[in-house]
C-alpha cells in the first residue's frame, strides 16, 4: 500500500509539478494625480498583458491610474511575494512614466530598490518583472548594502526593460502600445517561441522583444534598446505555456 500511494505521489509531482501556480500584477497607469503627466497608452497596456497571461494563470490582479498608487503596489506586490512558494513563479508587469531609480506611479515614486526589497525575499523561483517606462535600464543599478544580497543580481530576479538608463519608452499611437508593450504581447502570443514548444521563456521573449523594438523604432529614427538584468538562470523560466 505505501508503494502504491508513493507511486501516486509521483505521478502527480511529475503531472502537476505540485501545482505550481503563476501569480501576476499588472500595473498601468494613464490618468495621474498631476493631470499634466498623462499618458495614453499605458492602461491599454496593462489590460492587454492581463489578457494574454490569463491563459496562463488566474491569479492575476490589475492596478491602472489612481488605483496604482504607491501603497496599493506595494501592497499587492508583497502579498504575491508572500503568497508564492517555491515552484511557483511572479510576474510583475509595468506601464506608465519612469525616472532613473525606478517608477513614477499615480501618486509618487518607486524605486527599483523597494520593488526588490519585496521581491528578493519570496519563495518563488522566478520573479520576472517587464518595465515599459523611460530610464528604465537605470534598473542595473540597484545595489543594497542592508542585506545579503546585490539586486538584482540574487533573489531569483530578473527585469525586462524597455530602455537604456539614458533612452525614453516610446509609445506607439497607431497600435494603441507602447512599442516595447507591443513587442512583448506580439512574443508571447507564439513569435518568440524560437524552438516551436508552445512554452515562451524569458530568454526567448527577449530575443524577440529586442529585434522587433529595434526594428520598429529604427523606421522612426527613434533609439530604443531594450535591457535584460539579473540571475541568468531566471533567464530559463517559462513565461507562458501554451501546451
């Protein structure tokens, strides 16, 4: 009998992988508190990103406009990070204005550090993290000399950027996207699947995202370079599978 449930016990640890769950924050911020501020198509956006990860996991929460204000996303982001064990992963998505340092979200800023400061901690194998706003390469420069690690090089982190630390995030008004955005949802939708096994990794999607931004941006005679820092071995993790 105990061979018979230890058997059982496998077979779902290889089906199920213990029921590993993808827990993601979109955040998309349009309408701000200082109305000079507003973009136009960052809540779009987040609402897209949102759209796409749903055929990947439930456990998905939005934040746009005075919604995604500095509390609130620290908030949501900790109980995420809280939440997730390990197997599971966190993918935490932004839309909206950036500065060097970090984020600039409806009500005040955010820095890489407090964002990493959450992250860094959670049980969860993967927390991946797309940045769609100007400066948002500065995010290499994150370092912590309060606890045992360097962000975001530690702590199973890894953020996809849309730009150097010197460049601005350029939305794309005939797409309704910020051309960064654009090129993450066209490579999770099936173009960044380089080898054809319907699973998209980060590594993948960043090919993709860099060539297609590259691209598209060039035609503009805009200069955008999308970055990717932390743990290379986050680099492997599967954003999305569409098996």
């Amino acid at each position: 009998m105990k061979r018979f449930f230890s058997i059982l016990f496998l077979t779902a640890v290889l089906v199920f992988g213990l029921n590993a769950r993808t827990f993601v924050l979109c955040v998309g911020v349009s309408n701000y508190e200082n109305s000079d501020l507003n973009l136009a198509q960052t809540t779009k956006d987040a609402k897209q990103f949102k759209a796409v990860m749903e055929n990947e996991t439930k456990d998905i929460t939005i934040l746009t406009s005075k919604y995604a204000n500095k509390e609130n996303i620290k908030e949501k982001l900790r109980a995420i990070s809280n939440r997730a064990q390990k197997g599971d992963k966190i993918v935490f998505f932004y839309s909206g204005h950036g500065y060097p340092g970090g984020i600039a979200v409806y009500d005040n800023a955010l820095t890489y550090q407090e964002i990493n400061d959450i992250l860094a901690p959670s049980s969860a194998d993967a927390k991946i993290c797309f940045i769609d706003a100007c400066h948002a390469g500065s995010a290499s420069n994150i370092r912590d000399n309060s606890k045992n690690y360097k962000a975001p090089t530690t702590g199973n982190i890894i953020y996809m950027l849309a730009s150097r630390a010197d460049e601005y995030s350029m939305e794309n008004p005939w797409v309704g996207h910020g051309f960064f955005t654009q090129a993450v949802l066209k490579g999770l939708r099936g173009k960044a699947d380089a080898n054809k096994d319907k699973k998209i990794t980060v590594k993948e999607l960043f090919n993709y995202v860099y060539n297609d931004v590259q691209h598209t941006t060039a035609k503009m005679d805009v200069s955008q370079h999308p970055q990717l820092i932390g743990q290379k071995a986050v680099a492997d993790a599967v954003v999305i599978d569409w098996n």
